[in-house]
C-alpha cells in the first residue's frame, strides 16, 4: 500500500468515525480552525513587520533627501569658493597694504568667511589633507612628490580643497603624496 493510499484510509476511517461520534467531527472543525487562526496571526505578524520596514525605510529616506538635498547646489559653487580663495591669495602683500586696496581685500575676505559661514550651517566642510596619510575615500592623489621629510604616503601638497557634505564626500581633496627620494 502507497502512502498516499494509507493517508486515504486514515481519512476515510476518520470521515465513518466521525459520522457516527459528532463530537471527533466537532474536535476536527476546533483544529482546523485553530489552524487557519494561527496562520492568520502568523500572516498579520509579518504584514505589521513590512509594514515597519516600510515605514523606516521611508522615513530614512526622506530624512537623506532633507539633509543631501543641496549636495548638487554645493558642488556648483564649491568652484565659486575656490575662485574667490584663488583671487584673495593672488593679492600681494604690498597692495593689501595700499589705501585704495583695503576696502577690495577686506570685502574678499568678509565675503569668504560668509561663504564658510554658510557651508558651516549646512553641514559642509573641508576635508583635511595636508600631513595626513593618503584616505582613497577622502583625497584623490594627483601626482607623487620625491621627499625625504615624509613618510611615503603622505600628502605633502594640496591642488584644491575637498569637502564633505555630513557624512559623504562631496568632492574629493585633489593632493600631491610623498614618495622616497631617488
């Protein structure tokens, strides 16, 4: 006999018992009830799960899109900072000096520590480089610079500044590294 036949006669034999005792028909309805009720639960528990998957997930999102959301609007005017930190080091000392320079210099320089002021409150920052060993995820190396003061590996010059917006990288620092004297 075939397992599938002996399961058969199980029913069969349950189905003639039960006809003539109600109460095992009743017992058998109870289970079957129970069962369908524990995978109800079961299927409300996971549903009420996603469902807080979805919400966090939502929320986590929407809190990034708030704190990301002038990342492009920042790197178009990082080349801004850059530009008007390049015109303020250009200026020689002697014309920072002269009378009819004074006011041009200062305006540079006051409009410079706005612009820092500005990226300050919106969570942007210069990533830091120079003396520090070379962070791939940080700095983009640009070329080696024979040294024998640093250790190789060391950024020893800056080409331009990086920034950060938070936690991510929102331009790289572009840098010279050490490398052995020849």
């Amino acid at each position: 006999m075939t397992e599938e036949d002996k399961t058969q006669a199980t029913e069969d034999l349950r189905q003639e018992t039960a006809e003539q005792a109600p109460e095992v028909a009743d017992q058998d309805r109870v289970a079957q009830l129970e069962a369908q009720l524990e995978e109800a639960q079961s299927a409300t528990l996971y549903a009420r799960a996603e469902a807080q998957n979805l919400l966090r997930r939502a929320q986590k999102e929407a809190e990034d899109a708030r704190a990301y959301a002038a990342t492009s609007f920042a790197r178009d005017i990082l080349s801004v900072a850059d530009n008007l930190a390049r015109a303020l080091s250009a200026i020689p000392e002697e014309l920072r000096g002269d009378e009819k320079m004074k006011g041009l210099v200062a305006g540079l320089e006051a409009t410079g520590r706005e612009l820092d002021s500005v990226f300050a409150r919106h969570g942007i920052s210069k990533v830091s480089a120079l003396g520090e060993a070379l962070d791939p995820n940080r700095h983009q190396a640009m070329m080696e610079v024979p040294s024998a003061d640093a250790e190789p590996g060391t950024i020893v010059q800056e080409i331009q500044s990086g920034y950060m917006i938070k936690d991510r990288l929102l331009r790289p620092a572009l840098v010279g590294v050490a490398r052995k004297a020849d």
